[in-house]
C-alpha cells in the first residue's frame, strides 16, 4: 500500500549569510537542516515528531507543505511529488493569524471564497466545523472576544473548512496555558477520531508527542535525521481517565525522553542557532537605536 506522505533520502540546505564579526569573508557557508532523512506515514495516522531545537523539524513541516523545495531526495503526497502548497495539505501555527475584523464565520470561510460556494453555503459549512471544534453559538465572535485557546479552535476549523486530507501543526498548543493546551489536546484527538484525517504534530513536549500519536519521530541534533520511531501503546485517550498517569505512558515517555536527551545535549554543546529568512542569526541584527 502507498504510504500518504513518503520523504526519500531528503536533504535540506541553506545558504547562511556570514557574521560581520566573522574573519573570513569567502561568500555563505552551507547550513544542512536535514540530512537524508527518510520516513513513511501511514494514511490516517497521527505521527507526533520531537527534536532539539534547530533539529529541523519546521523545515520539514515547509517540505511537507510545499513552502520549500529539498535540496536532494523527494517528498511525495500519494505517491506524487510535493511540488508547492495544494489543497490536500493544512498547515496550523503555533499563532492562530486570525483577522481581527472578521468573525469566527468569517475567519473559518475565508479559504472557501473561490470554492463556488454561496455566501449562505460556506456560512453553513463554517458553523458545521465550529461546531466540530466545540464553538457552536460563537460564529458571531470578533478574535478580541474569544480567549486564546478559542482562537486556536478557529484557526483549525480553518484548516478542515476545505477538507484537506493532512494536517500539518507546528506547535499550536505551545502558547497556551497548560490546562487549556490539555483540553485542546483531547479536542484534537476526537477531531481526528471524526474525521480520519492524517496528521503530523511538531511539538517540543514529549508528554504531548507520547498522548496524541500513534507514532512518534525522534530526530537527531542538527543536522537532523530520523533517529528512532517509538509506537506508542496506551489505553484509548478520550479524556476521561488520567493516561498520563498509566505505566504504558511513563513507559513510553522515559523511551522518547532517553532517546531526546543525548541530542537536546549535544545540541547545546553544538550552540545551535535559529537561522532567520535572509540567512543570518537571531543574535547579528541590528538592534534598534534609542531616539536620544
């Protein structure tokens, strides 16, 4: 059987402006984000992924969604090669990029402008996947009245608004507080349960990679290649018993926790930085000057 997403000996470059500290003035060196790194997942499946930081995970969620090309080896959707962004394929952030001047109807229809639909059937289908998210009765909310976990509901009913086969989340929990990224959690596991939608979760908790996947990825330090899959085997998760608490979720947690933490160190013996978009570090832009 096809695989629904299949990375092959991918590779990922960039070309990493110098510092103007840095001696040698010869051009950009070569950062490698990703190194051959291949890796299967299964139509369905929720697959969480876990790394150091500066381990290449969002650079592979870009590859996953068609922002970026690899530099070698293929990224293949249904056995066809990712080529750019496409309506198979929903990317949700970690910041909800609501616009404040919409409603929460507004907001989740606004990718089904071009759809043909009528203004009455795409206000029916934004109330459907409120209704999904658990906002049924706020399609008339501004952003500014909902809370922050509210306002991540919307951005994922957003994303199923157009019916994409994959989900691909970059951390969007991360900015909550931690009961209400709980709850989301079991939120999202009975969204995937309804809609059978595969999903691939960046996340830097390894309490919530081991909760909500059924696999979870660990890479290694940069550059980052697929160190170990760990199969996560635990009662079912529908928020109504304490599983964290289960010795098949210790279990699994202290695995992806062993495996993590030689990377996590070697990682920060290496000093790894984020690398921005014009290609230099976070640490050589110019500060802003104080108006004396």
């Amino acid at each position: 059987m096809t695989p629904k997403i299949s990375l092959r000996n991918v590779t990922k470059e960039f070309a990493v402006r110098q510092g103007k500290t840095t001696k040698k003035q010869a051009g950009p060196s070569v950062l490698t984000a990703l190194d051959d790194l291949s890796l299967d997942v299964a139509a369905g499946e929720f697959l969480t992924l876990v790394g150091p930081s500066g381990s290449g995970k969002t650079t592979l969620l870009d590859l996953l969604a068609g922002l970026s090309r690899p530099t070698s080896g293929s990224v293949l959707v249904d056995g066809k090669e990712v080529t750019g962004p496409g309506p198979d394929r929903a990317v949700v952030f970690q910041q909800y990029a609501l616009f404040p001047w919409r409603t929460a109807s507004a907001n989740v229809s606004i990718g089904l402008e071009n759809s043909g639909l009528s203004r009455k059937e795409r206000a029916a289908k934004a109330s459907e996947f409120l209704d999904l998210v658990g906002l049924a009765g706020f399609e008339d909310r501004f952003p500014h009245e909902l809370s922050g976990g509210m306002k991540q509901r919307v951005a994922i009913a957003r994303s199923l608004a157009y019916e994409p086969d994959i989900l691909l989340m970059d951390e969007p929990f991360a900015a909550l507080d931690a009961q209400t990224r709980e709850q989301l959690q079991d939120e999202l596991l009975r969204i995937w349960k309804a809609t059978g939608k595969t999903i691939v979760f960046i996340t830097h908790g390894i309490d919530e990679a081991v909760y909500l996947g059924q696999r979870v990825a660990v890479l290694s330090a940069r550059p980052g290649r697929l160190k170990e899959f760990v199969d996560i085997n635990i009662p079912d998760r529908d928020g109504g018993d304490d599983v964290r608490s289960h010795p098949a979720f210790v279990e699994h947690r202290h695995q992806v926790w062993s495996l993590l933490h030689d990377e996590v160190k070697l990682a920060q013996d290496s000093g790894h930085r984020k690398i921005l978009p014009d290609g230099s570090a976070p640490d050589e832009q110019p500060q802003e000057r104080s108006a004396a």
